[in-house]
C-alpha cells in the first residue's frame, strides 16, 4: 500500500486478516497473549517478532493496524500509539530529555502541552526557553548547542499562529537538535512535517482521527530507530499505551479521515469568507484568508487553511457568551475536529489556567470565540452563526 494515495492508504494501510478473513479490521480485546510452550514464552521476552505479542501495555495487534496506517499516511517509518494526545506529547518530551538538557518551544501551546514544559520538565532539571513561534528570529537566539529538541505546535490553540516547520528545523538541525511538532491543528490530512524537516510528530488522535468524538487516543510518529529505542521503552514502562478497543475505532476513524477533514475545511474556508466584515466582530482568524497575516505559509505548508476558525466579537465576555448560547446547531464543548461543529470560548474553559497577562500576549481576549468546523451542511452552519450573531 506504500506506493498508493493518502486516501488508499488511509482505507487499507496496515490492514492483517485473521484466519477468518474478516473485512473489517478484527478487534483484539486481549490483555495477553497465550504461548506454545515455555520455551516459546522465554524467547518472546528476550527479543519479539512483529507479529509476536506479550502484553497489551507493549504491544497488540489492533494498535498495531493503527499505528502502521497512521504511520504510512504520515510517511513515517514507526509510530507507537498512546492513551491519550498528552500521553503523546508527554512521551515525545520525557523520553528523549533528561536533566540538564535545554529544550526551545514555542509559547503559544495548549494549556496541558505548556504545563508540561513550563512546569514539569523544569522540575526534571530540563532547561526551556519560551519563545514566541512565529519569529524566526527568536528561535535563532534560542537554540544553542546544547538544545536537545524544540518542540511547537504547527498551527496554535486557539489564535491559529502557525510555526514554518521547515525554516524552524533549519535552525534546530544546525545546532543538532530535533524538531518535535504537535500536529494537531494542521491534521495529518494537511500535513507533511517529516517531509518539511521535523523529527517526531505528535498527535491527539482524539480530534481529527476519531473525528466523532468517541475515544481518547494519540500517537507519536518518527524514525524506526528512534521510536524503538527511544519512545518505546518509555511508553511501554510508563503505562500510556493506546487501548486495543480504541485503536479499533480509530482505524474506522483513519478510513473516512481525509473525506472529513476536506470537507470540514471547504466549510471553514466558506464560513470565514462569510463572516469577515461582519459588524459584530472585531476579527475572523482563518489561515485560508487573503486577510491571515501568515496566509502564504500556511498555502505553502497546508495547502489549506484547516478545520478551525477563531472569530473575536465586539463586547468581550458578555457578548461571547450571548453568541454561544444563541447558537441552534453548533454546540459548546470544548473538543475540536468532530463530526459536529463546536464552539469554545477559551479565556474561561480551555485556557482559563493561564493568568490574564499570558492570555493577553497569545491574543486570548474575552472576545474571542473558537470554532471546530464539522461536517454538517455549511448553509445550515453559516445560518446558525449569522442568526446568533444577530440575537447577541
Ligand atoms: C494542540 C493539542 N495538543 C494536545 C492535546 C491533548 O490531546 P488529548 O486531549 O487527546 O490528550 C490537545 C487537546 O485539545 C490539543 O489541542
């Protein structure tokens, strides 16, 4: 399948039958895995085949559908599946530092990703250095050559900045360290970070891959040698494995994944041109508008302007929320990449954590409301925010 398209690859890659020659891919719901004999169990322990289980914390066959599908789509080597999206990153981050390693990263990140850097890998003895990700400039002055990784997210939660993988690779690969990027927010759909220069690639695959809101889940893609030696053992020892049942229903989710995610940008990129202008809002944020200040980076790095809008009302708070609660289709709650569209209103849920000054240098202002763009009619979506415009 290695040689077939992204869509070929998303509905077959990685697909093993049993002897009963199931179509749709079996679900393995085993903790272990029974031997032969002892000897047969001896020598698993000392070295496993690709297709030799012990335990599913290590290693199980429905994950490992998921992980080579995953992995294929993104062009990687190896992937090693998580419990969670933070499992990923936290794994990415934690097996590859130690004390008195320096790591740059971006600023602007998702509250858990930034807990992570700024408050538990300095209690570890890693070095950070926050620095805006945008600015090239300040990531030069950032790494130096005793920086491990850098680590960012390609597109930001929730002002949709994004970071030029390629130019910020050049300078991490210079200095020897390794670009770790959190993918979320461009998708693997939109996305080639291993082609533009990055090392390891984290996703939720809660979001997008799901893609209806089921099960929580991540992955971490790279290198076959790195994800073996360095993200495995980590992982496996740690406990952040992904369950066998949700990577079931996340392989269902990879089939439909490239469907979905055009889809849902075809109608973010309507909706933004629909609401820019409009009298309630200060802005619309979409990186597939003329207007977006890295609208050209993101055609270059994308070739989309993805899934998820920000728009920023006029009246802060109050009028936010009047916005959200007069809204008939689209639903609050905080995911992002579902079937369904969804609206958050980061400065009191998502990013609530970070204080007021942080909040006001990453642009979370009162106003500003975040949309996840789902699949449903864009008519009835675009209806749905004009109309609760108008009430709030
Ligand atoms: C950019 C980004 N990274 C990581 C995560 C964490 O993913 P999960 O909720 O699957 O742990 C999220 C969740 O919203 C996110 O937006």
């Amino acid at each position: 399948m290695k040689d077939k398209k992204p869509r070929t690859k998303l509905v077959h890659g990685g697909t093993k039958r049993s002897q009963w020659g199931e179509v749709s891919e079996a679900i393995f719901l085993t903790q272990g895995f029974v031997y032969d004999n002892a000897e047969q169990a001896e020598q698993r322990f000392i070295k496993s085949g690709p297709d030799e289980y012990i335990y599913a914390r290590y290693g199980n066959p429905t994950v490992a559908m998921f992980e080579e599908r995953i992995a294929m789509l993104e062009g990687a080597e190896d992937a090693f599946a998580t419990a969670s999206g933070m499992a990923a990153v936290n794994g990415a981050l934690m097996s590859m530092l130690k004390a008195g390693d320096h790591l740059v990263s971006a600023r602007a990140l998702f509250g858990s990703c930034l807990y992570i850097v700024e408050d538990i890998l300095p209690r570890f003895g890693v070095e950070v250095t926050l620095v805006d990700g945008a600015d090239l400039d300040q990531w030069r002055a950032a790494v130096r050559p005793d920086t491990k990784a850098v680590f960012f997210e390609s597109m930001s939660n929730p002002t949709l900045e994004l970071v030029d993988i390629q130019a910020v690779s050049e300078i991490a690969h210079a200095q020897g360290a390794l670009v770790v990027v959190d993918n979320v927010f461009s998708t693997p759909v939109f996305s080639d970070a291993l082609g533009q220069g990055a090392d390891v690639i984290v996703y939720s695959s809660t979001k997008h891959i799901d893609g209806q809101g089921r099960t929580l889940g991540g992955v971490i893609l790279g290198t076959r040698e790195h994800i073996r030696k360095v993200v495995e053992p980590y992982m496996k020892h740690t406990g952040g494995s992904m369950s066998p049942f949700t990577a079931w229903v996340q392989l269902k989710g990879l089939e439909t994944l490239d469907l979905r995610v055009r889809a849902q940008a075809q109608s973010a990129q309507a909706i933004a041109e629909a609401l820019e202008g409009h009298a309630k809002l200060k802005q619309v944020i979409y990186p597939g508008l003329p207007s977006h200040k890295q609208a050209a980076l993101a055609q270059r790095q994308m070739g989309s302007g993805g899934t998820m809008l920000a728009i920023e009302l006029e009246g802060g708070k109050a009028a936010a929320f009047a916005f959200l609660n007069a809204l008939d289709v689209i639903v609050i709650s905080n995911n992002l990449g579902d079937a369904k569209s969804i609206v958050t209103h980061p400065a009191t849920t998502t990013h609530q954590r970070l204080s007021a000054e942080q909040r006001q240098t990453l642009g979370i202002t009162d106003g500003l409301v975040r949309l996840s763009v789902g699949i449903e009619d864009t008519d009835d979506l675009i209806d749905d925010i004009l109309t609760a415009l108008d009430t709030a």
